[in-house]
C-alpha cells in the first residue's frame, strides 16, 4: 500500500530553462496538466522537449502546442 501512495505523490516538474535566457517575464504562472493516453510514463521520464513549445487559450481552456514527448 504505502508503494501505491508514493507513486500518487511523485510529482513531475518540467521547465524551459532557454526560454529564460530568451525572453524577459513579466509573469510567471504555475499550472497543471491533465494527462491522456501512453504519453505519462513518458513525461515522468523526463522525455519531453520544450524548444518549439508555446501556451495559447482556446474556449477558456489553455493548451500547450508543440511540445514534443517521446515514446
């Protein structure tokens, strides 16, 4: 039981440490991301790339575009 619970409680912290050199931020903002499918055991990996990735609402909703998780 108690391996259970430690895995609920693994968190994943993803960052893109270039675009901090890139840009200037006004705001930062922390927000979480609802999973779908095979690609979370990859993100608990570490096997996402943030280069090409950017935020945008749509429908009150934000989405994460072009960020890339490898298999």
């Amino acid at each position: 039981m108690a391996n259970q619970k430690d895995r609920l409680q693994k968190t994943v912290d993803i960052r893109n440490r270039k675009a901090g050199f890139e840009y200037h931020f006004l705001l930062k903002y922390t927000a979480g991301i609802m999973l779908m499918g095979t690609e979370i055991k990859s993100i608990r990996e570490g096997k996402v790339n943030l280069a090409d990735a950017y935020c945008a609402f749509f429908r009150d909703e934000l989405y994460v575009l072009n960020m890339h998780i490898s298999t």
